[in-house]
C-alpha cells in the first residue's frame, strides 16, 4: 500500500478510540508515520508535523467545524483531508467537498478503506507537484502555477478554491481533448461520479465566469451536451482586431514610408 520512496505521514482527529487503533495499526503496518491529535489543532502545527494528509472527524470540531475544515483547506492547499464521521446529509458532503475536502468517508467504515483513500489523494498530490516541476502552463492570457496551486490572468491571480484550481489544471493539461464528466469527476474528486451528481457541471459555471470576469475578450471552456467539456482558448473580434492592429503597428515601425523618408532627404 505504501508509495515509495516517500514515507506518507497522516495523522487523524478523532475521538473515536476503536477506530483510531485500527487506524494507526494499519497504517504503521503499512510503513505509515501516524499521529493522533485529540482536538484541532493550528494550521501552523499541521504544518510543522510537515504531514501529506490528514483526517478529520467533523463531529470532534464541534459548532466551529466548518470555519476550521475552511481555514485548513484554504491555507494548506498541499495538505490532502479526508473527513471521516459519522452518518451526514447529502447538503453537509458537499458543502465539505466544496470548502476543499478531497474525500467524505461515513462512519462505520473500515479503517483500510480510509487508507485506501488518503493514500490516492497523496498519490494525486504528488502527481501534481510533479507537474508543478515542469513549470507554468500558459494558454491564452491564462497561466497556471502547480506550484502555488495559484492560476493568473495577465500577471493579476484568480480567486480559485483548490478544487476549481485542480480542475482547471485538468482542463488545461488536456487542452483541445473532449473530457467526459465521469472522467473529469474520477480525477479529481478521486472516486466514481454518483448518478445524477452536478458538481462538475457547477464547478465548470465556478470557473467560467471567473475566466469571463478577469478574461472577457476570451472562451476558454468549451461546452459537448451530454457528454462533457473541452479547454480550448479563443480569442473574441476584439481581441484578433486589437492584435492585427498590433501586427500593423509593428510592421510600419522599423521605417517611414518611402515618400516620407524621401521628403526629408532631399530637405
């Protein structure tokens, strides 16, 4: 189960103290580094354990739950968060999701399934910085940094949560391909598309009129009914006519044009 060569350190808050001892057995068994925090603790102590995930028991956080899930998940965006509590509504799940969890696990479940899934977001992560790596992608006035999780338009950054900024770099990696909504789904969110599940199809909306809002001369996200989305940036009449204006502008600039030149010559 461990992804080599790097050890995967996790750690959990949870109360739950069956479940914490499989949990910590399973992953030390699996070569795991593995930390129990009782309570939430500071995104800065997270980042100090220097962890690659963390899960999280929604029903330990108490009333400030969801401010904290927030504050991690926005403040960490290498930090993988699987929350793993009890029985949840449908409404709460996403809301989770949507706040930039990477994964929802209900209670009871077994401990190896929560491994199975923290150890794939890891997996996504590392996926990610390795991309990061290979530099900035840059389409249209659109250029995406894997390594600040950060996507700019025209040097300005866009106000991206870490789930529409993962599917963005989706999108734009593979530029010019028809992606599916299930596969778009499957890599990013990490698991199999429910029947009848939209968060695609809203995460996309997210992104658009983001793009329109800071890029308005440009389409980048491309529309297939029924089947899913293509990344593709076209310039609008404004921006082609801006730039042949451009192209004119330059040609003409070297030189004035022979009669002028003549006239001053011969002055």
């Amino acid at each position: 189960m461990t992804i080599q060569p790097e050890t995967i350190r996790l750690a959990s808050i949870d109360s739950d103290s069956g479940f914490v001892t499989v949990l910590a057995k399973r992953a030390e068994s699996a070569g795991w580094q593995y930390r129990r925090l009782a309570s939430a603790v500071p995104p800065d102590e997270l980042v100090a354990m220097k962890l690659n995930a963390v899960v999280i028991d929604m029903a330990v956080l108490g009333d400030g739950g969801w401010a904290y899930l927030e504050r991690v998940c926005g403040m960490l965006p290498q930090l993988g968060v699987v929350v793993c509590t009890g029985q949840s509504t449908v409404a709460q799940r996403v809301r989770g999701l949507r706040l930039g969890a990477d994964d929802w696990v209900t209670k009871p479940c077994h401990p190896e399934e929560v491994l199975a899934r923290v150890e794939g977001v890891v997996r996504r992560r590392r996926r990610s910085k390795l991309r990061a790596d290979s530099g900035p992608l840059v389409a249209g006035e659109l250029e995406i940094r894997g390594d600040q999780f950060q996507a700019f338009v025209s040097g300005q950054s866009l106000d991206l949560t870490r789930r529409e900024f993962e599917l963005l770099q989706l999108l734009v990696e593979a530029k010019g391909q028809v992606l599916e909504r299930e596969t778009i789904y499957q890599r990013v969110w990490g698991y199999a598309m429910a029947h009848g599940d939209r968060s695609v199809d809203v995460f996309v909306r997210k992104l658009r009129q983001k793009l329109e809002k800071r890029s308005p001369g440009w389409t980048y996200i491309h529309t297939h009914f029924g089947v899913g989305y293509r990344f593709d940036p076209e310039a609008g009449e404004g921006v082609r006519t801006a730039a042949k204006a451009k192209a004119k502008a330059t040609e003409a600039e070297p030189g004035a044009s022979p009669a002028v030149h003549a006239t001053f010559t011969t002055a």
